[in-house]
C-alpha cells in the first residue's frame, strides 16, 4: 500500500489517495458489505479531484514514472 497526498494535487487543494496492488484491492473490498472501508475528510471534494487527474495525466504524459524508474536504476549501486 502507498498514501499520496498533497503531491496528488501539487499542494492546490487537500487530497489524498491509497494505491493497492489488485490482489489487495480484491481481498479488501471483496463484497458489498465491505465496500465502505475508508472514510474521508475531503470525499466529494470536485476540486480536489480534477486536481488529481490532471496530476495523473501530466505523470502519464510526460513518462515521469518511467523515468523516475530510470534514474533509480542507473544510479542505484
């Protein structure tokens, strides 16, 4: 599991995510009756959120996971 947060809107509005793998998505939310696991402060926030996709956008556009990824390896000893 990963938490973003301010990164996820460039600091603009208050915001925040968790990333899970697929596996623990499924094993989490497996049925109706755990669907609601998390609670947010900020939850319907439309600001907040089309800050978030454009982040995630600009991340995709500009390949900055893949090159993070990159830097990591040739400079990893």
């Amino acid at each position: 599991m990963i938490t973003v947060a301010k990164a996820l809107s460039g600091g603009f509005v208050p915001t925040g995510a968790v990333l899970v793998s697929r596996a623990a998505f499924d094993r989490v939310f497996d049925g109706m009756e755990r669907g609601v696991r998390h609670g947010s402060t900020f939850g319907g926030n439309d600001l907040a959120a089309a800050a978030g996709i454009a982040t995630l956008r600009v991340l995709a556009r500009d390949g900055l996971v893949e090159r993070a990824a990159r830097s990591a390896t040739c400079c990893s000893s």
